[in-house]
C-alpha cells in the first residue's frame, strides 16, 4: 500500500504538468496595478502534498507582456509552478507561452525559483493555496512602490 501510494505521489504532479495545453477552466486569483496583468490558477491541477502545493498558472498580459516584462512580447504564460508553503518560495518547472490571440508560440523549460513575498501579484495565489487565506481577494493587491 505504501508503495502506491509513493508511485501516485510521483506520478500524480508529473501528470498534472503536462496538461498545460489542454486546460480550458481558469479561475482568476489577482490583477496587477491598472489590470495590466492578470493572475489565475487552474483548480483542477492543484495537488497537495505536506507542505507543498502544485498546479498551473496562468498570467495574461492584456496589453503585451512588454508593459511587465521588458523585451517580450506575448498575451499570457501558462507556468507549472511548486509552492513550497513552509518555505515561501515558488518553482517553476515548465512554461508555455501564447501570443495575444491565444496561439501557442512554444515551451520552454524554466527550472527555476523564487521568494514569494507579500506585495507582488502571485503573493495572493500564495496565500490562498497555501491555505493561509480562506478566500479569494476581491481586486488587485496592493503592491509596493518601486523605489
């Protein structure tokens, strides 16, 4: 019993990882600053383990990513993302990318991490999925100025 259980936790997140593509139902979880980037999670992906939270996310960029992210150009980025509750820190493993018409443009293997800290757009799916807030936020989050 102990080793089934062992193999779906193995294969259970690498299963959820690959369906980026085929996701259809988003639920929104933040908007930055003048709705220039949204964020949303896909509730059906979402796997638990201990301290650790799996699922994909999805943030639009209703003007072109280039406002956000200087130098790019695309509508949204689907990302496989492990938060790391105890921690506070998110992985990215996988990240998929769709032009402003929502064609898929290509993949791209992230591997990497950041600190989640309160302020930034992904603070609010943090704190949700984490279980450290009991609902979703009602508008953007308040961010921090830059200085």
């Amino acid at each position: 019993m102990k080793v089934l259980i062992l193999a779906l936790l193995i294969v259970a997140p690498a299963f959820g990882q690959s369906d980026g593509k085929k996701i259809e139902k988003w639920t929104p979880i933040a908007w930055g600053k003048d709705d220039l980037r949204v964020m949303h999670f896909a509730p059906e992906t979402i796997r638990r383990n201990e301290d650790k939270v799996s699922g994909w996310t999805r943030f639009d960029f209703p003007n072109g990513s280039a406002v956000a992210l200087p130098g790019t150009d695309f509508g949204s980025i689907r990302l496989f993302l492990v938060f790391d509750c105890a921690h506070n820190r998110a992985y990215s493993y996988e990240a998929l990318l769709y032009d402003r018409n929502g064609k898929f443009l290509k993949k791209h293997n992230d591997n990497s991490s950041i600190e989640e800290k309160p302020g930034t757009l992904s603070w609010a799916a943090f704190e949700y999925l984490c279980e450290r807030r009991t609902s979703f936020p009602t508008g953007p989050p308040v961010l921090k100025p830059k200085t």
